[in-house]
C-alpha cells in the first residue's frame, strides 16, 4: 500500500510539473557562424512566469546540453538579444533586459504601433520594399532591417512568443534560421 501511495505521488507531482509548462516552440535553430553551421534542437517552454530555451546538440560524438532563462521582465519588455554561446551544462540565467532567439512582447507591440523597434541600441523598421508575404508554420512573419547596418529579421507574428525565425547579415558574423 506504502508503495502504491508513493508512486501515485510522484505521479500527481510529475503532472503538476508538466501541467505548468506551456511549450512554446519545438523546433530547430540552424546558427551560421563565420561559414561553419550548427543545429540545436530547441524547445522553448513557458514556466509560470518566465520562459526557458533548452537546447541541445550532437557534437564530438555525444550529446551536449544547456539552457536560457529569462523572467517575466525580459520577456515583457525586454530590449537586447543575448549573443552568449551555448556552453554544455550550464544554465544562463539572462540579464532582465535581454531575450534569446526572440523579441519582447513589447518590442513586438511597438513595430505594430509605431512601424520600428529599438534593440540592443539599433532601431529596427519594417521593411516594407518586401510585398511578398512569409508564414512560419502558418503564422505571418514581419520582416525588419536594421537602420545602422544590413542586419535583417523575420520575426513571427505572434503575441505569445515573436520568435526571430531568420536572421541575415549580421555584422556579428552570426545567422539564423529556425527550422
């Protein structure tokens, strides 16, 4: 009986996990560096009021992984993307300004309002010379340039996460297109 109760209770406390997160993309970033190319499996999962990148990658003959953490502040409002290097175990815990793989809520809520964005100290204007229009798994994609440099981003239409499915001509040298 002690047994039964056990494994019931574990089993309830694995629903309750499961039951507060809310996976917000399944998919896979293609990064583009310096013309090496790498592709992480990611999953981006709402955790009551933060969001978590989990990302992992098979390289050197075994399975590397880690994670981005981001609070309610970052994904609100926040106004830089992170260009911190995946590192095997660790968990970034990312500054209250900054998102990864995406823009705020915020930012999203500005080009709509305004027609541009401010990013990591870079306004960012729809780029409307583009008329043909993009989906990403049947979402509109909302293409942007940079105003000081070629960088472009095709970022989903999509309250709930405006993920940056492509990124081009990034000065950093770092590209990328979600899968």
């Amino acid at each position: 009986m002690k047994i039964k109760a056990t494994i019931l209770g574990t089993l309830l406390l694995l629903c309750t996990v499961v039951a507060g997160q809310t996976a917000l993309l399944d998919g896979k970033f293609v990064f583009t560096m310096h013309q090496q190319t790498r592709s992480y499996q990611v999953k981006i999962v709402e955790e009551g009021d933060s969001v978590h990148v989990h990302w992992k990658i098979y390289h050197n003959f075994h399975w590397q992984a880690g994670k981005y953490a981001m609070g309610k502040t970052s994904i609100e409002n926040g106004d830089a993307l992170s260009w911190l290097q995946p590192v095997d175990g660790r968990i970034e815990n990312l500054k209250k300004n900054e998102t990864f793989g995406f823009v705020s809520r915020q930012a999203l809520k500005d080009l709509h309002a305004k027609g541009w964005f401010l990013y990591n100290q870079t306004v960012y204007r729809l780029n409307t010379q583009n008329a043909e229009k993009q989906t990403f798994r049947g979402m509109t994609l909302l293409a942007v340039i940079a105003d000081i440099d070629p960088t472009q981003m095709w970022i989903v239409d999509n309250e709930s996460l405006p993920l940056i499915a492509r990124l081009s001509n990034n000065p950093l040298g770092i590209d990328w297109l979600v899968e």
